[in-house]
C-alpha cells in the first residue's frame, strides 16, 4: 500500500429514504486523497457534496432514513464500520471539520477560546490551562491580531473573515491529519475570501495534512487545489490534476463548467449549461447527464459510462472518452 | 452591571407608587370598613363615629393616602387597626413561610422540569415525549387548589401519610417542615413545572437544529456533551425568560395554596386583612409583595445575562 495514501473511499453511498422515495444523493463515489496535498470536489448545488462530507464524518448513517454503504478507509481504517464511540474519538481530533456557514458554526453562548480548548481537552485531556494555551495558539496561527483578549470574546463580537478563522483554529486545535472543509469562503465576500484560502494553503503546507476542500467555484478550485474530482449528481464524472483538468477538459459537463467560468479580462459571452441536474430518486438507464449533454448518442441512454482512465491519473465517465481511447 | 441593577430600581419606585396608590383606593371601595370589621354585630353609629375620627378615616381619602405614604417612606408601615400588631413585625413572620413556599416550589419545578424538557426534545416523537407532553397538558390545565385537595384527599385522609395542613417552621426539624409543604410545593409547583417542561422542550428542539450543535458533533463532542453543556446552555436563554413569568404566578398561586393547606403565609395574611378591612396591614401586605416580587425579577434578570452574554446593560 502506498505510504503517503491519506484517504481511500471506495464504493461509497448515501440515500436518503422516505415513504415515497429514495434519494441517492451520493452514489457509488470513489476517490483518494493523499497527504499533503488539496482535492477540490467541485459540482453543481444539489450534487452530493455536503452529504460526502458527512457519510465521511459518519454526520449520517445513524438514523433510520439514512442509508450508507461502501468504504472509507482513512490512514488504513475503514470510517463506515466505526462506532459512533469510536467515531468520536475520530471526529475533530484525526480529521478536522471546516463548515459551511461560519455565522452559525460558533455557539454564541460560550467565549471563542472555550469553544478552541474544548477539543484538546476532549480528545488529548488537557487541563483546563494547557487547552487554554491552545486554543490561543491556534487563534494566533490562523491570524487573529490580539487574540488573547479576542479568545476571551464571543461570537457576535467577530466578523464574518474572524469568525471562519475561528472555525478553521477550531479544526486544527486536534492537530488532525484530514481536513474536510465543506465551502469554506461560500458565506465570505471576495477578499476575505482570497485570504481564508491562503491561510488554509499555507496551513496544509505546515501541517501536511491533506485536505478535502468542497467547493462549486472553480476559481477557487484553480487557485488551491493539487487535484479535482466533479460530481455530478452524486457520483464522480471527472477526476485529475488543476492544469490537466483546466486544459484538457474530457467530459462534456467539465467543458461545460469551464465555459461557464467567468475569466478576468476575457470579453466572451459565459455559456451557462443549460437544463437541471436529473432528480436524484427517478433516475432513468444510462448516462446521468444525458438530458443536458450536447454530444449524447444511442449508447448513452442505454448504458450508463464508468469512471474510465484515460491518462495517467486522469479518469472520465463519459462514453466519448473510452471510445476515444479504444480507437488508439 | 451595578448601574444596570441600580437603574432597574429606581424604575421600581413609580411603579411601586401605582401599586400602592390602587390597593389604597381599592379597598377603599369594598363595601364596609375597619370599623364595621371591628364592631361586627355589637355596631353602634355613635362608637364607630369616635372610631372613624381615632383613626384619621373620616379625612378626605387623598389626605389619608399622602399620610399614609409618608410614614412609608420614614419606614413605618403603621399598625394592624384590627389586632395593633406592627404591620412589619407581622409580614416578617409571614414572609419566610410564603417565600418557602415559592421558592421550593420553584426549585423543586425546576429540577424535574428542565431535565424532563430536554429528554422531550432529544427523544422527540417518542413514547418518552408523549409522556411528558401528557404530563405537560395534565400540568397547565389542572387548577391548582383541585389539585390541592386532591393530594389532601389521597395522603392525608385516605393514606395518613401527610398533614392534610398547617406549618412547621425549620425550628421543628428540617424533616418536619419539608413533610408540611411536601403537598402544598408540589400542588404550587406543577403548573410552573409543564410549563418549563414544555418551553425547555420546544427551546432544546430548536436549538439542536442548530449548525453550533452539528459542528460540536463534528468536533468529536459526546451526545451528552452536546445535549447538556452545548444545547442546554442555549435553550436555558429562552426558558429563563419564561420562568421570570412564573414568579408571578407562584405568589399570586400561593395566595390560594395557602388557603387550602392553611399555612400562615403573606397571602393568607392578605386575604385575613381583607376580610377585616385591616387597610394599614393590607396595604403593607401588597407594598411588600410587590417589592418581592420586583426584587425576584430583577435577580432573574442578572442570571438571564449570565447565562446569554448577547445581553448588554444599558
Ligand atoms: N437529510 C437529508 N434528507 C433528505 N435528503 C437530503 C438530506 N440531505 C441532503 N439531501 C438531498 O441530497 C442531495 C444532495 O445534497 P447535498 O449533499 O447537500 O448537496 P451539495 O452539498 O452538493 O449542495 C440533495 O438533493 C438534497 O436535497
Ligand atoms: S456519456 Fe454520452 S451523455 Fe454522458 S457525457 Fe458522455 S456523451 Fe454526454
Ligand atoms: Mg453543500
């Protein structure tokens, strides 16, 4: 097995079930992340994204309605045959959670150093003053000016760009080897933006922790990540490194993605993909993105393509592709 | 904060003023007066005439309110006109037992109801909610003084396990004066109990649907955890706004748990004074309650910003 293999997941899925149907929000995805390094998941609002993050976190799988199958193996061991016991142990200790909506993340009745020290005191049984100097360590590191006063504050006393940096500190205080952060800079204007991912660069580049990073902006995608994966619809259709995926696009809705990214300078027209995604429950045979593709054929709508290689660490699920590579 | 707490009470001395100013006139208007009170059936014109100009009731009544109100504020609550015991001396020896009374009951609502609450919410749709929402409904409906005569009925006159009434004081023995308001804390206290119950619950339901509480979990947090110290500490913001309410219930329920139980506290005190038209010990009776009162919700107030550091004292 290879050494520096941080995450496996193989198989994965996650359904939601109700009385009338079953969503398959995340359907038979399979990726790795190595240490070190930056994978974007990137897709459309609706595609799986957050529900990824929390079959990974084991956030779902315990109520009647949720359904999980599959493997995620995390420095060896498999996430899905955890205990909720054993998952605790797991959870903001060995992989760092990052959420979505910094405004409600924090609990605005506890100061934000309580909230850092809480995690070494949970997971390593610091004392109360070692956490302490912890938590105002981590506030430091993801830099908070003044913050040993700040530490003592509460969360409606920070900013938005302060309060994420509390979250991201809050994450790291486990010193995790994972870091999931499920669109970190989504509720953040541009240049807190910028400087979110910039701390998390640089942070990774310390720590070497590998980083899961959930985005739908490709820009961002562009600026931190080593490697992609988009989803669609619950499952992977394009995986491979930033410059081959930004310059050798392979599936139609990667291409498609791409031409609906604005460029700075660029004068052209943004040609949005047109339709919506396929409802996650009434799926039909065949390729999920037949209904929006412009090059979809016979074949498409009767079987549905598998995750192809078609370079070295380049793989896509589009019939277009195989075929492309079977007539080499 | 001091400045808070100083600025709420110089609030209360309008507000106290106006209480004092309608149990004045008020009483005044029941049919009937400390002197037909006192002579009863023996009444003679001539004597109640004398008795009147003793007592200053033949002045105009503003002028009897400005007098009144002065000696107040001297600190002199003036005498029972029906027994000549000072109206302080007789609200210090009423006041424990009321405050007793309230306070156990609130304590003793609370501990149940809290924990109950917040059970309701983390097992929400489930026999255990049901339950207690059953207890819920059973609490707000039930009047007290039934539900007062009923445990009579049941422990004192059915099992002899309990005095159907009266009080022991503290210097009977601490078990003693808890078996005497066993029954009258928990027929005062079940109303304040589901209603906490019931505002626990629904405060912890929102709560836990929080993002604060999922990236607790995602934090690696316990269940308990998260329910107790993450959860509780948030639902306890709203809860405590409703339990400043209560307080007012739970004097005004003494008043008629008193009553039932025969326990000398202030609201038998009041209801005494007002069947004697005893205006001095009445008027005194409602002043101090109100000052009780305003005192208990101010106390609230400090632990409500405590307990939500969102709170600025302005
Ligand atoms: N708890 C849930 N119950 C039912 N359906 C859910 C639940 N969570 C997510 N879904 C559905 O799963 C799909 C994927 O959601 P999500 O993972 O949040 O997408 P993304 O993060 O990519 O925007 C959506 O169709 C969403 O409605
Ligand atoms: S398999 Fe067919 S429909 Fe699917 S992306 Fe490729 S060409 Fe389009
Ligand atoms: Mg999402």
């Amino acid at each position: 097995m290879n050494d520096d293999l941080l995450l496996d997941v193989r198989h994965l899925k996650a359904y939601f079930r109700s009385k009338q149907r079953t969503v398959k929000a995340v359907d038979d995805l399979s990726f790795t992340l190595k240490k070190g390094e930056i994978l974007g998941l990137v897709g459309e609002s609706g595609c799986g994204k957050s529900t990824t993050t929390k079959a990974l976190l084991r956030l779902i799988g315990n109520q009647k309605n949720e359904y999980l199958e599959g493997e995620a193996f995390f420095e060896g061991e498999d996430l899905i045959k955890k205990s909720d016991k054993q998952m605790q142990t797991i959870r903001g200790n060995k992989i760092g959670f990052i959420a979505q909506n910094p405004m409600s993340s924090l609990n605005p009745v506890f100061t934000i150093g309580n909230q850092i020290a809480e995690v070494p005191q949970m997971h390593q049984r610091a004392s109360k003053n070692k956490a302490w100097a912890i938590a105002l360590k981590m506030l430091q590191k993801v830099g908070i000016s003044d913050h040993e006063s700040r530490a003592k504050q509460f969360s409606h006393q920070f900013s938005g760009g302060m309060k994420q940096r509390a979250v991201i500190a809050m994450a790291l205080a486990g010193n995790p080897s994972l870091l999931i952060a499920d669109e970190p800079t989504t509720a953040l204007d541009v240049t807190i933006q910028a400087q979110i991912l910039d701390l998390m660069v640089k942070l990774r580049d310390e720590t070497h922790a590998g980083v899961l990073l959930i985005t739908h902006d490709l820009g961002v995608v562009a600026e931190v990540c080593d490697r992609v994966a988009v989803m669609y619809a619950g499952k992977i259709v394009e995986q491979a490194p930033v410059d081959e995926l930004f310059h050798h696009p392979q599936h139609p809705y990667t291409k498609g993605l791409l031409a609906s990214v604005p460029k700075i300078g660029s004068r052209k027209k943004l040609i949005p993909i047109s339709g919506h995604p396929p409802n996650l429950y009434e799926m039909q045979g065949g390729c999920l993105f037949q209904e929006r593709c412009p090059f979809a054929f016979d074949r498409c709508k009767k079987t549905e393509p598998p995750l192809h290689k078609i370079a070295e660490h380049h793989h896509s699920a589009c019939h277009l592709s195989s075929e492309r590579m079977n007539s080499f | 904060m001091g400045k808070y707490i100083l600025h709420r009470l110089i609030i209360a001395v309008p507000i106290l003023i106006g209480i004092s100013i309608l149990t004045f006139f008020l009483i005044r208007l029941v049919p009937g007066d400390t002197v037909t009170a006192i002579l009863g059936t023996n009444y003679d014109p001539k004597l109640a005439h004398k008795l009147r100009s003793e007592m200053g009731l033949d002045q105009p009544v503003i002028l009897q309110y400005l007098i009144w109100i002065g000696h107040v504020f001297m600190g002199d609550l003036g005498t029972s006109s029906f027994t000549g015991q000072p109206v302080l001396s007789a609200l210090m020896e009423r006041l424990p037992i009321t405050l007793e009374l309230a306070l156990l009951s609130l304590i003793v609502a609370l501990i149940i109801a809290i924990p109950l609450g917040v059970l309701a919410a983390y097992k929400h749709g489930t026999g255990a909610d049901y339950a207690s929402g059953t207890f819920g409904m059973f609490g707000i409906s039930v009047p007290n003084f039934w539900l007062g005569t009923l445990l009579i009925l049941i422990f004192s006159l059915h099992l002899h396990l309990l005095p159907s009434g009266g009080y022991q004081p503290l210097s009977a023995g601490i078990g003693e004066n808890l078996r005497s308001l066993l029954m009258p804390v928990i027929a005062l206290g079940t109303a304040v109990a589901a209603v906490t119950m019931r505002s626990t619950r629904s405060a912890m339901l929102d709560v836990l649907n929080e993002d604060y509480i999922k990236m607790a979990k995602a934090k690696g947090a316990s269940t308990a955890r998260i329910i107790w110290k993450h959860g509780l500490r948030n639902a306890l913001v709203p809860v405590m706004t409703v339990v400043g309410i209560q307080i007012g219930y739970l004097l005004g329920g003494s008043v008629i748990i008193e009553q039932v139980f025969a326990l000398p506290g202030m609201g038998r005190l009041a209801l005494q004074a007002i069947s004697n038209r005893d205006y001095s010990l009445l008027q005194g009776t409602i002043l101090f309650v109100a000052v009780t009162f305003i005192m208990i919700n101010l106390m609230i107030d400090v632990i409500y910003g405590l307990i939500n550091p969102r709170i600025r004292y302005k």
